[in-house]
C-alpha cells in the first residue's frame, strides 16, 4: 500500500463508497446486466473468495492504523466467517451464519477513519486479485451499508 495522506485517503475512500453505492442503486433499479450469481463467478467462486479473503487480511495485519484491532482476534474463525459473508453477499450458495454486524463489533470502538481505513484494505485486495470493476463496486456497497453497525466511537479521524 502506497503512503497516502489520511485526508486524501479518507476523502478518496468515502468518494468510492458514494460511487459503489451509486452502482448498487443502479443495479437495484434493473439497469444492470449482472446478477449476483453472475458477481460469484466474478469473484472466481469460493476459491477465489477465499483467496481475497487471505488477501484481505493480510492487508488488515500489515496496516498499522487498525491492526490492533485483530490483536486478540481467531484469525482463521474470521477468515471463515468473512468467506461466507462475502460468497453469499456475491450470491454463492454460501450461508453467513455468525453474528450480526453490530454483535462482532460490540466493544471494539470502531471508529469512521478506522472502518474506511478497513474499506482500503479490502479495495486493495479487490485490486491485487484482478476483480472486475463492477463487481468491485457491488461489494464495496454492501460493506458500505453494515457501516452504522460498525462503527461505534468517535476518534481522532472519525
């Protein structure tokens, strides 16, 4: 990840928040071609889910502004869960059966700069695994929306 100021970085990444969440509208009203099976094929099935995911969170543990979050964390019980959250978010015939959003993340003190700090890591991933762009902005747009349940506390940047 390359060194980009925290007000550009943030600002940049609540522009792709707007922007995926645009894309969502417009799939929603039927404008889109994809399904969200066709995004599970996009995304390379579970195989490839799984490797985002490992992606992902190695991205995660090497960012210094929200590793610490992870400190204590199961690691391979969140990359299961994340797989299944993410494989059937993209309509594979996973199933997310862990706790809501806002159960995860009780007591952690998330705040804004840390969620959109975690958004990066994620478009990072999405991008170093060669994701379509659509496909990109469908999940993106997903995360987007569990952001009220995530963030939880105020913080220097959030």
């Amino acid at each position: 990840m390359s060194f980009i100021p925290t007000s550009f970085r943030l600002s940049a990444v609540a522009k792709g928040v707007a922007l995926a969440a645009g894309f969502t509208a417009v799939a929603m009203m039927g404008i889109s071609t994809a399904s969200a099976q066709d995004y599970y094929a996009q995304y390379g099935g579970k195989a490839g889910i799984t490797k985002l995911i490992n992606t992902f969170v190695g991205n995660v543990a090497n960012d210094p502004h929200i590793n610490y979050y992870f400190a204590h964390t199961n690691i391979p019980h969140l990359k299961y869960e994340l797989v299944q959250q993410v494989c059937m978010a993209v309509g594979g015939p996973c199933k997310y059966t862990g706790l809501s959003m806002r159960k995860a993340h009780e007591g952690m003190g998330v705040t804004t700069a840390a969620f959109n700090y975690l958004a990066q890591d994620m478009m990072d991933a999405m991008q170093t695994q060669r994701i379509p762009m659509s496909a990109q902005n469908y999940l993106i747009a997903i995360l987007a929306s569990m952001e009220p349940q995530i963030v939880t506390a105020n913080g220097p940047l959030g």
